[in-house]
C-alpha cells in the first residue's frame, strides 16, 4: 500500500511534466470569471490553493489582495513570479500539501482552487484544510470539473489505460457535484453552486495532440505505458470520444467543458 509520502511525490512528478502554462491559458476564463464573482477587495487575505502558474492569484493580486498561492510542485512558480513581474504585482509562492496547508487556523479571508485542489487523494483532508484556514465570515471560491465533462471522460480513459498507483485515491469529479460539496463542507458554510463551461476552440484530433504535448499526466501516461504500441491505442480511443462533444456553432468549431462553480461562506461562530 502507498504510503502518503509515496502519493504525493508520484502526483509531484506526474503535474510537473509538460508546459502546464498553455493548458493554464485555456482555463484563464474561468478564473477570470470566478474572481470577477468573488470580487475580492484590496488588502484581502487570499491562499490560492493548487495555484499553478498564478491564473487566480495574479487576478486577485490586480484587485489588491495580498496573495499566497501554494502548490505541490514549484515547476510552474517562475512563470507565475515573471507574469506577476509583468503585472507590477506581487505574490508569494509556496511548495506545499492541499491537504497539510503551512498555515494557521482562520488565517485568510478568501481560499481558492481552480480545477485543482479536486485531484488531492484524500477529499476530505483537502476539504477540511481549505475550511480550517479560511475564517469566519470568509469564503472558499472553486472550479471543478464534473463527472459528465469532456475532462471526466478524458481522465476516465486515461485511467483505464494507465491505473493511478495511488489505490486509495478519491473520484476527482465528485467534487463537481453540489451534494457532495455539502458533504464536504458540511453546515460550517452556506453554498452557492452554479455549472458553467469553458471553450475549447479546437477539432478532437487538434485537442488530443494540444494535451499529449503539454499536459503533465497525459505525458506521463505516454512515457510510461507499456506496451509503447499501445499509446496508438489510446490515443484514439481518446480523439474518438472528444469527437462527440467537438460541436460547431457562432463560436467557430469546439467543445464546451463544464465545470462546477463553488461559492461557499463560513458562517461566523456562535
């Protein structure tokens, strides 16, 4: 059985392969839309969890806010600390656990994670991390995929091909489900759910050949199966599913990739 030490650093290696920042690119409208909801002011005590190369916490920084943006790999913080150069704001940047946060109970008055903090092995760990440092009257903002997504699907076949050695690792796309929200956060917060989507602007063959050449467990999936020959395999079982979501409309030719926004606020202590 892995060990939680075995998990994370085997999630460490398989997040840091790739350029994350062209993926990052296709996921800024929806951090560009999650701030624009929690309209965060400035001096706002904000963690970014899963931050990636900065998406949300240069967002957040613009507004003001003084920003802390942890993830488990450091690979992308150059690329976050020279987009925040550019931006003439400052963050500070931390290699750290979702689900053990360096960070003292009520610390901050808004915790966030877009599409991230959802592959955390252990939901509840997460969960209770991002509650615990958040304080009363604060709020936790989220993007999560759900299970009906084109990345649920995506993930699904990668997974059937290339099993995560991480057994005891929790469904991802649960997160992107209001209930299970509930379950998590339990009565500590009031929840506001709304589904959205991102675009993809792209056919099935030109997204599957964007993901195997930037996106980390796409490539360790690639690099690792064996037998090699079976990539082929795979690879087109994947162009085949993304072809039943590609649609053509105002927009141009794409999918749409659904996602759950999360607005959740701790309630004060009585």
């Amino acid at each position: 059985m892995p060990t939680h030490q075995d998990i994370r650093e085997v999630n460490r290696t398989m997040w840091s392969y790739g350029e994350y920042r062209h993926v990052a690119d296709l996921l800024r409208p929806g951090a560009v839309d999650l701030i624009d909801r929690l309209a965060p002011e400035p001096g706002t005590l904000h963690l970014d969890v899963a931050t990636g190369n900065g998406n949300v916490a240069l967002l957040s920084a613009r507004r003001g806010s003084l920003v802390q943006g942890l993830d488990l790999t450091d690979e992308f913080f150059p690329d976050a600390l020279e987009r925040a150069e550019r931006a003439g704001v400052h963050i500070d940047l931390h290699r750290g656990d979702a689900e053990e946060l360096p960070f003292g109970d009520d610390s901050f008055d808004l915790v966030t994670s877009t599409y991230g903090v959802q592959f955390a092995p252990h939901h509840a760990a997460a969960a209770g991390e991002m509650a615990r440092v958040c304080r009363p009257g604060g709020r936790i903002g989220m993007c999560n995929w759900t299970s009906r997504s084109w990345t649920a699907h995506f993930q699904e076949i990668l997974s059937s091909y290339f099993p995560s050695p991480t057994g005891n690792q929790g469904q991802p796309m649960l997160w992107g489900d209001e209930e299970y929200q509930r379950e998590l956060f339990g009565d500590s917060f009031e929840l506001t759910t709304e589904r959205r989507a991102l675009w993809y602007a792209f056919d099935a063959e030109g997204l599957i050949a964007f993901f195997e050449s930037c996106f980390g467990p796409c490539i360790a999936a690639r690099n690792t199966i064996s037998p090699p020959g079976r990539w082929h395999e795979l690879r087109a079982e994947l162009v085949e599913m993304t072809e039943r979501f590609v649609t053509t409309d105002s927009r141009g030719t794409g999918l749409p990739v659904e996602y759950l926004q999360v607005i959740a606020e701790k309630r004060e202590r009585r």
